[in-house]
C-alpha cells in the first residue's frame, strides 16, 4: 500500500523555503517589540501525497496555513520563498487560487458562519444548477442528510462536523489542501477514519498537507512527515523509519518517538530540549 | 420541547412586562417627588409677582388649588395615579387643555420628526459603520470615525443653529421656525409648507443620530471581520462586496438593529433639543415649557410617555435577539 | 507601517497637547472674568476682525473673552459633577459585583430606571426640583451619568473574579475585603481612570444642553449654554458669529476631552494599541 502512495507523488505542488514569521506587538508604555515564531521552514508537498507537518501545540505550525493563503495578521510580517505548481506564488496568486486550487479544513464549526445556512455556506452562496449538483453528489459521498444543507453550523451534531468541513473543500477542485488540526479531541480510531478522508482527496490527485500535533496519527495515516521545533523544520521521515529509535536523525525526533506510549516515555525529559 | 420553548417565552415577556410596569411607577413616583421638591413657586413663574400682589386672598388660593401648591402629596399622587391608570391624564395647566389632547398632538409631531431621524440614523449609520469596520484603517474609516467624533462632541441645539443659519438665513431654502407658518389656521396648513418646516429638524436629528449606531457598527464589524469564520470566509476566495454581503452583513444587522432600539432614548434627547431650536411644536418642547413653567400633570405625562417608549425600545431590542438569531429562536442556546 | 515606531510617542504627544489646550482655556476663562461682562455701546454688534476675533453682541461685549469664560464654567462644572458621577459609577459596580444577587439587581434596576427617563428629562426634572441654577444642573449631570461607567466596573469585576488568580487567592482563605483591595483594585483603576476621563465631554455637553433649554446656570454667568441661547434672538438677523464661534468652540473642547480618554485607554491597555 505504501508503495502505490510513493508511486503517485510525481509533482511537486508546494515548495517553501526558509519561510520566517515575525510579530511586533506593544506593551504598556511606549515599548514595542517584535518576536519570531516561524524561523526557518522548509518544506514540499508532493500531489497524491500526504504530508505531515507536526509540532507542538503552539509552537506556530498553524501560520504556515495562513502564511500559503496570504492570510496573516497585519502586524506580522514573512520572508522565505513560496512556490506552487513550480512558479513563485505571489501576493496576486495567492488571492486568485485561495478558495479554488489551494483550499483549508478548519479545526471546527466555529469557522463557519454562525448565521447562515450549511448548504449555502458550503456552496460560497452560488446557485446554479451545477454546484446544486456537486453539492448533493457529495453529501451522499459523505452519508449527510440532506436536510442538514438547511440547518445552521450550531444545529450539527458531532459526528457530522468534519465531514462538513471537509465538504468544503471537496466542492472546489482543489489541488493542494491544508488541513489544520482536522481531529481535535478525536481518538486514533475516529481521526483515521476522517483522515481516510483526506486520503480520497490525495487519490483524486490534490496534495495534502497536514497540520498536527498528534504524532501517532501522522505516522499511520501520513506518506511523509515533517517535524517542525522552535520554530524550525528540524527533520524529515518516512513513518516506516518511525519502527525503531535507530532510523530516526534528529534528537529531538528520537526523543518524539520515545515519548509515544509504545516506546514508554524513555528519558524524556533529558532529551526534549534539545 | 417545542411547547417548552414557547412557555420559556411566555414567561420571560411577561416577566419582561412585569418590570416595565414597575419601572413606570417608579418613574412616575421619581418625577412627582422632583417636581414637589422644587423650591420654585408656580404661582410667581406664570402669574407673576406684581399681579399676585393685586389679588386677594381668595384669588391666590384658587391659583394655588390649581397649581396644586400646598395639600398632602402623598394624596395628591395617589389621586393622579388613579386618575391616570383610569386613562385620565388630568388637565395641562399651561395650555388650559386635557393633557392627553395635548400629548396627542404633540406626540403626532414628534414621531414624525423622531421616526424619520431614527430610520434615516440606522440605515446610514449601519451603512457607515459598516464601511468603516471592512476597511479598518484605511482612509475611508478614518473619514467616517472622524466624522463620528465631531458629531458626537457637537451638541444637537448648536447643530439645528448652524442648519438654520445656512439654510435658513443666508440661502433661504426653508422657513426659521415653527412648524406651521404663524397666523395659518392648523386645517389651511398646506402638505408642502408641513414639510419645508419639517426638513430641518428632522435633518438635524438624522445627523446627530449617525454617530453613535456608525461606531457601534463598526466596533461589531472589526469584531466580524476579526472572527475566525470571517478568516475561513477569505480563506476560501471571498472577497470585497460578496464577502461582506455573505458573512458581514448578515452578522452585524442584529446588533446594529437592537442597539438602534436600545437609543430611543437619545433620539428623543436630542428632539428635545432640535424641537426648542425650530419652535417645533412637538413632545419636547412641551416638556421644556411644562418644567419652565412648573405645569406638573403635563410634565409628568410626557416622562411617563417617553419613558414607554425607552423602555419598549429596550424589550424590542431584547426580545429581537430572540426571534431573528436562529441560534436563540431554534432553542439551541441559551436554553 | 512606517510610523510604527512613532505610534506611541504620537499619543502622548496628542495627550499633553489636549491637556495643555484645555488648561489654557480654563485659565485663561477664570483670568477674563471682567473682560467678559464688560459692555461697550461704542463696539457693539461687530462681526469678527482681528481686534475681535469672535466679534461682539449687542451690548459690545467681546465674544472671544465670553467664550473662554463661558467654557471654562462648562469644563469645570462638567468636570466636578462628572468626577462624582464616577465616584457612584464605581461604588455601584463594586456593589453590584461583589455584594452578591440583590444588590446586583436592585443596582441594575436602578440603572434601568435611570436610563429609562432620557438623559435631557431627568436633567430639567432634577434641576426643576433643585431650583435650577449652578446646583441644579451640577446635581442633575451627577446624578444621570453613573450608568454606563457602573455597568463597565460591574463586568470587569466579574471578569476580575472569575480570573484564575483570583480563585486560587479565594481558595487560600484570603478575606473578600482584602481581595478587593489588593487585587481588583488596582486592576480596575486604569478603566475607572479613562472612563471617567470620557464622561467628561458627555457631561458638558449635556450641562451646555440644559442651561440652553433654560434649566441650568443663571443668564448673569456666560455659560456657553447661556451664550447660545441668546445668540437664538440674533440669528435672523444675521449675527451668524454669536451662535457659531461659542458653538465651534465648545465642540473643539469636547473633541479634546475625548482624544484624551481614548489616548489614555491606548496608554494604559496593551490590547488596543494596534488601533
């Protein structure tokens, strides 16, 4: 099975280099200051393929999102390279492909609209007959009702939240789709099975690029993984080199994979911050 | 649980009705106590000193009788509240007519000047506070915040002064004062002269009425566009127009309406300020000249008049959320 | 972007330029006592010149120096009755966070009865009581302006103890007195601070209101309220600078009292200074 994953990763649909993030901020008074979350990021997303960025929480993965959306904070500002499908992706083509080619899955219902409608939400408020289409092939891909369509985000049960989420994203054609944190609070049984769902859209040819900081589950659902320390990508791996201590380069990767609950938590304080 | 929700509703309206009652009463309570309090002697403000000084004794005390100057208050309360829960308003001592006739007409002038500074105020308000809060920074929010600090630091009175000095004095275009030309019979009054005297105020009104709903406006559409379905919204390709029409729109029209309700109170401060400027002879101007002249059952009509109207502009806005917010109205919060 | 660094240095500059703005008119206001009410036939009705910059009434007194006596009274009165007005703002909100369910609703239904009356009625109701004049209208504007101000301390104690710091001070026994003195004090008095800085232009403004509706100060002192509501029987003809430089004035203070409380917030809360 992991050979037909690598088989299928051909293009390369994303590709950073050195990206940097810093913020300024004031503090009471007259003093201001500016701090760096994203150091140096390095990394490619391959079309089939999913890869997995993993960090800790708050550790800043989730602006390397915004960053590829051209949606950051006005106070913030970045430098490094972005590119897409191989070109330099600019300011102009960020606007023009978000949304479209480059899509995200938010970590919950609070991304949607609270005041309209699922279907119409789902559909960007277009009517004709065609997305009407899509929308309905899809929510029974996904076993949704169709009276959900009518229904507000709040109105959802649990169950039905990430498969709404993702519906966003597949009534686009996207070819790269960033999701960040799709299965928070989820157990490994139930984020496997959203993330088989992330895996049909890589088959279908887009890139996934998968934003957590469940390690266990980037090893068994992603086809590379990337891991992401103070506020560097520090390591890249195959989940197969996730076997055993020794495959493993970095330290800081080493101690990861000895704090899974398998490996029984060697040592870890003593290796962590490295 | 539907049947649940709907008592829920029952019983937080009554609840609701029951506080609006109370509110009055102490109202009415607060006004006459103030008005009693007052060292100032009616008889002197309307009839005058040298001409009580040519009356005799019987003279000043039927003057006194119907200024109500002297008696037991707390009777005297009692009497007017009864009178008044009955639907008698008593007699306005300054105009030597039922109080309720009064207020009528007086009322009839004042919620057209008032209706239409208060709609003309929301729909530019929330128009302008909307711009304002999508381009956060830019130039045309500084114009409109600009705009909002000045009119909120301008007082009404002195607002109505300047529109009547320029449009009235230099250019003309409408007449100085009153709302019917003097020396007209109210039934010859023509369409076209009710309006010329209507248009001033009812613009100076309009004016003062923006600032407050455009900031509060623009306060919730920062929030909005702060939001994080407001970032998923960009995320995913909307943009400019459509992107306020699909999320901001829709998010800030609530508040805007509600906090439109809840400033009844100011619109009708500022219509008693604008009314006294025009000579409008609306609610306003007869409260001031009840208060100049001590007339207390008028006085206490127009507090108590207005103070439903605040108070139901207020339930409005309380009661709105839970009827347009689908959130609320299918029982999903807050429940 | 490119004033970033200056942002900062920009506000308190905005702030001491306020603040020594208003000083000199107040000063200046209580210093031209005489000029103010001094007639002279020989100048009277004289539209605005370099002598006179506002220009002259019917009785050729100066409006520059009238204006400036008539805001520094409004700026004064407004002030002090602002001040007081803030005073309950602040014991009210306390009581009403602190003091447990009745005192929160009988202090909320207060502020609904208060609110209820609009702002310009009460003020001619309490005035009218208290016979008008100085009194009247400084008790009136204190008396209505404590709601907003008592609503804004009554959240943020609430906030205050429901914060964890606070809870965990509660759970080490600490008395309720001594949490309210050592610890939400102190985190209240900045907003206290800059929300009785911006009652301050509703309180004038409300008090130049009353006294033009003939409820406040006498018409022997030049209030501006007073000012105005002369220039009223001048309008038609034609003595435009009666109304409009008093008027003008007047705004121009009440924007500067604004500026200076929301340059204060943007000082004293680190939140708001991307603004």
């Amino acid at each position: 099975m992991s050979e037909k994953r690598v088989n299928k990763g051909n293009n390369i649909i994303l590709k950073i280099e050195n990206l940097q993030i810093s913020f300024t901020q004031y503090e009471r008074g007259l003093k201001q200051r500016t701090f760096q979350t994203v150091k140096g990021m390095d990394l490619e997303v391959s079309s089939g393929e999913l890869t997995a960025v993993i960090g800790a929480s708050g550790s800043g993965k989730s602006l390397l999102a915004h960053a590829v959306m051209g949606l950051l904070p006005y106070n913030a500002s970045m430098s490094g390279e972005m590119y897409y499908c191989g070109e330099k992706l600019t300011k102009m083509r960020q606007e023009k492909l978000r949304g479209n080619e480059i899509v995200l899955v938010p970590q919950s219902l609070a991304y949607l609209d609270p005041l309209m409608k699922i279907g119409r939400q789902i559909k960007k408020n277009r009517k004709d007959e065609k997305i009407n289409q899509r929308l309905a092939d899809i929510f029974s891909r996904y076993h949704l009702k169709e009276e959900v369509a009518k229904q507000y985000p709040f109105e959802l049960s649990g169950g039905m939240n990430r498969r709404i989420l993702i519906s966003t994203a597949m009534i686009e054609n996207p070819r790269l789709v960033i999701a960040d944190e799709p299965t928070p609070g989820l157990d490994l049984k139930s984020a496997k099975r959203v993330m088989e769902h992330f895996r049909e859209l890589a088959d279908m040819g887009a890139g996934v690029l998968l934003i957590t900081h469940d390690l266990r589950l980037a090893i068994e659902t992603a086809d590379r993984i990337i891991v992401f320390h103070d506020g560097r990508t520090i390591d890249e791996a195959v989940p197969t080199d996730f076997q055993a201590e020794n495959t493993l380069k970095h330290a800081y990767t080493k101690a990861l994979w000895r704090a899974m609950p398998k490996n029984g938590f060697a040592n870890e304080s003593k290796n962590t911050d490295i | 649980m539907k049947n649940k929700t709907t008592g829920n509703r029952i019983a937080f309206i009554i609840r609701k009705l029951l506080r609006l009652a109370l509110l009055l009463f102490v109202t009415s309570i607060t006004s006459f106590v103030l008005m009693k309090a007052s060292p100032i002697d009616p008889l002197q403000a309307n009839v005058g000193q040298s001409a009580l000084g040519t009356m005799s004794i019987e003279q000043i005390a039927r003057l006194q009788a119907y200024w109500g100057v002297g008696g037991n208050p707390v009777k005297q309360y009692l009497g007017w509240a009864a009178d008044f829960v009955r639907g008698d308003m008593g007699m306005s001592l300054l105009y030597h007519q039922a109080v309720s006739e009064v207020i009528a007409v007086r009322l009839q002038n004042s919620l057209v000047l008032m209706v239409t500074a208060w709609l003309l105020s929301g729909v530019l308000g929330l128009a302008l506070g909307a711009a304002a809060g999508m381009n956060r920074g830019r130039w045309i929010d500084r114009g409109i915040k600009g705009y909002c600090l000045v009119i909120s630091s301008t007082p009404a009175y002195w607002l109505a002064m300047l529109l009547l000095i320029v449009f009235g004095v230099w250019l003309k275009t409408f007449p100085v004062g009153l709302s019917v030309p003097i020396g007209v019979a109210a039934a010859d009054v023509t369409f076209t002269e009710r309006v010329q005297h209507f248009v001033l105020p009812a613009l100076a009104l309009s004016i003062t009425g923006i600032a407050g709903i455009a900031l509060h406006t623009r306060e919730k559409m920062i929030e909005i566009t702060e939001s994080e379905y407001m970032l998923f919204a960009r995320a995913r390709g909307e943009k400019g127009w459509r992107l306020f029409w699909n999320h901001g729109f829709r998010n800030v029209l609530l508040p805007a309406i509600t906090l439109q309700f809840a400033s009844i109170s100011e619109i009708f401060g500022g219509s008693v300020l604008v009314e006294q400027v025009f000579s409008y002879p609306g609610l306003g101007q007869a409260a001031v000249a009840a208060g100049l002249g001590s007339d207390m059952p008028l006085l206490m009509a127009v507090t108590i008049v207005s103070a439903l109207f605040v108070f139901g502009g207020n339930m409005i806005a309380d009661v709105l959320y839970g009827i347009v917010d689908p959130r609320i109205r299918k029982g999903g919060v807050g429940q | 972007m490119r004033e970033k660094n200056n942002r900062r240095q920009r506000v308190l500059a905005g702030l001491i330029f306020s603040v020594i703005f208003l000083a000199v008119v107040c000063i200046g206001g209580i210093l031209c006592k005489q000029e103010a009410a001094a007639t002279d036939f020989s100048r009277k009705n004289l539209a605005p010149c370099t002598e006179y910059l506002f220009g002259t009434d019917w009785l050729g007194r100066d409006m520059f120096a009238r204006t400036l006596r008539g805001l520094s009274v409004s700026i004064l009165l407004g002030m002090v009755s602002a001040a007081v007005s803030a005073a309950a703002a602040f014991v009210l909100g306390v009581i009403s966070a602190a003091m447990g369910r009745t005192a929160d609703s009988a202090v909320s239904f207060c502020i609904d009865w208060v609110m209820g009356i609009p702002h310009i009625l009460l003020l001619i109701l309490i005035s009218v009581a208290l016979g008008k004049g100085f009194r009247g209208v400084a008790a009136g504007v204190a008396l209505t302006h404590w709601p907003s101000l008592a609503r804004v301390i009554r959240a943020e104690m609430i906030q205050l103890k429901e914060s964890p710091y606070i809870q965990i001070a509660e759970k080490l026994g600490k008395r309720k007195g001594y949490l309210i003195r050592k610890h939400m004090l102190p985190h209240l008095m900045p907003q206290f601070f800059v929300g009785l800085v911006l009652l301050f232009p509703h309180a004038i403004l409300h008090e130049s209101s009353v006294t033009f509706l003939g409820f406040g100060l006498s018409s022997e002192q030049p209030a501006i309220g007073i000012i105005l509501s002369e220039s009223m029987r001048y309008l038609v003809t034609g003595q435009w600078w009666l109304a409009a430089f008093p008027g003008a004035m007047l705004v121009l203070v009440v924007i500067l009292f604004y500026e200076i409380g929301e340059n204060l917030r943007k000082l004293l809360s680190p939140g708001s200074a991307h603004e």
